[in-house]
C-alpha cells in the first residue's frame, strides 16, 4: 500500500456491530478496510459493556488489520491516527490517550477502541479493531452514559460532518500504517508520548476486580502498563499490566 492509495470505506446503513461485520467478512475485505454505520444495534466496548449510539450522529467503525498481528499493535496505529485526525478537524482540542484504548478530553472520555482477533484454521489472521467516537451527540444524550463523556460537539460548540470526520480517519490511519510498516518503534514513540497519565498518580482496576494505587511509571513495549506502588509495608515496588481499568486522579489533569 502507498501513500497515493485510496482508503477502502463502506459503509453500511445498520449492523448489529461493525466488529462482527469484519469477522464475518474478513476474507472479502481488502486490508485496512474500514467499515463504518450509521447505526449499530449491539455495539460493544471493552468487558463486554454495550455501546449505543443515536443514529447518524457519532462515529461507528471498524479497520480490518490483515498485516498486523498483535492486538496492542493495531490499536496503538489507530490510537495515533485517532490524534492525528483530531488535529485536523477540531484542532482546537487538547485530547490524550489514556491506557489501553480510550480517547480522553480533560476526565471525560471522546472515544474507545475494541480489538478482536480474527482467527483462522487456528491462527491469528489479522485484527479487527473498531471505534467508537462521540461526533454530534448533545450534552443530554451524554447524560444518560452512565460515566463522563464528551462528545466533539460539546467540546467545539459546533457541528462536525461525518463523512469528512470518516475520510479523514481512514487516511490518517493508512499514514499511521505506513510509518509503522516502517518503524514500529516511531509509531510506538508516538503512542506513548500521547499518553499523558504516564508519571501521575492513577487508579487501577485489575480484571480480577482488585483495586492498585501508585503512579503510571512506564508502558512496556508490548503496551503493558507498569505501576509503581507502594506494598503494605512500606516497600517501592513495581508490578505489570496487560489490562485493567484505569481512573483520572482529581490532580492528575
């Protein structure tokens, strides 16, 4: 793929999930493929939680990963090109990544991502990973998430039409792709350097429900989140994540 490609978009009128629609269709599509909707029925986030959306207001999709076969690693391309395109339409946001796959503004979240291996005759044959980003929803549709979100248009006091918000997305990702292809570790550079909790004080969540305090002092190379802490006795020690739910300190933004 270069540069001068066109990205491969469809985009469909309605999907239980567009997720599922790259699984199900993975052989069909083209690599890099992003498959969007104007509306998802059963969209999901990370742990099985539901992601709903008023129709034709966010952004609902899908990048079909044929060449990239680590899940960390497809969601670091598409969280730089996830920034890069902020930068474009809606420069005037000041948006981060926060670990592992969500788009933050302030302690309010803009966006989330949700990897999902594609296996075939029992390999992993590529990655389907998809994104949800609040675009036009209002500040009373955001009231009933559940948790602080934000969409571009509370933030901007504007509109944002989608169809340039998608084009936009697809070839900052293809960009993104390109440089990674490249050098894994500048697009890795890249991705940690958007992840502004690292050094601060933060919450974890472990996905055996435990609760860790300590400061967000590192991101191995394979997207593990390594937190520095304090043990029952008073001893400085450091432990390792490769999931978990993460908290913004009140001080920490």
């Amino acid at each position: 793929m270069t540069a001068e490609t066109e990205p491969f978009i469809l985009q469909l009128e309605q999907t239980d999930s567009t997720n599922t629609y790259v699984r199900e269709h993975f052989d069909m599509l083209p690599d890099l493929a992003l498959v969007t909707a104007v509306y998802q029925s059963a969209g999901r986030g990370r742990l099985g939680r539901k992601w709903i959306a008023p129709p034709g207001l966010n952004f609902c999709g899908t990048f079909c990963f044929k060449n990239v076969h680590d899940g960390f690693h497809a969601g670091m391309i598409c969280g730089v090109a996830l920034m890069d395109t902020m930068k474009e339409i809606a420069p005037e946001v000041d948006c981060y990544l926060k670990w592992p796959n969500d788009l933050y503004l302030g302690k309010a979240k803009l966006a989330g991502m949700l990897g999902e291996g594609i296996i075939r005759n029992g390999k992993l044959a590529g990655i389907a990973m998809g994104i949800g980003l609040n675009v036009n929803t209002t500040a009373e549709d955001l009231a009933g998430v559940g948790q602080p979100a934000v969409s571009l248009k509370t933030a901007c006091q504007r509109d944002f039409n989608l169809e340039n918000l998608t084009k936009s997305l697809a070839i900052s990702l293809k960009r993104c792709y390109i440089n990674y292809s490249n050098s894994i570790d500048a697009v890795f550079a890249r991705w940690r350097a958007a992840n502004r909790l690292l050094g601060r004080q933060i919450g974890l969540t472990d996905s055996c429900g435990k609760r860790w305090e300590g400061i967000f002092c590192d991101v191995t190379g394979s997207g593990e989140l390594v937190l520095e802490f304090l043990s029952p006795e008073g001893k400085r020690m450091r432990k390792n994540f490769n999931c978990g739910d993460v908290s913004v300190d009140k001080s920490t933004i």
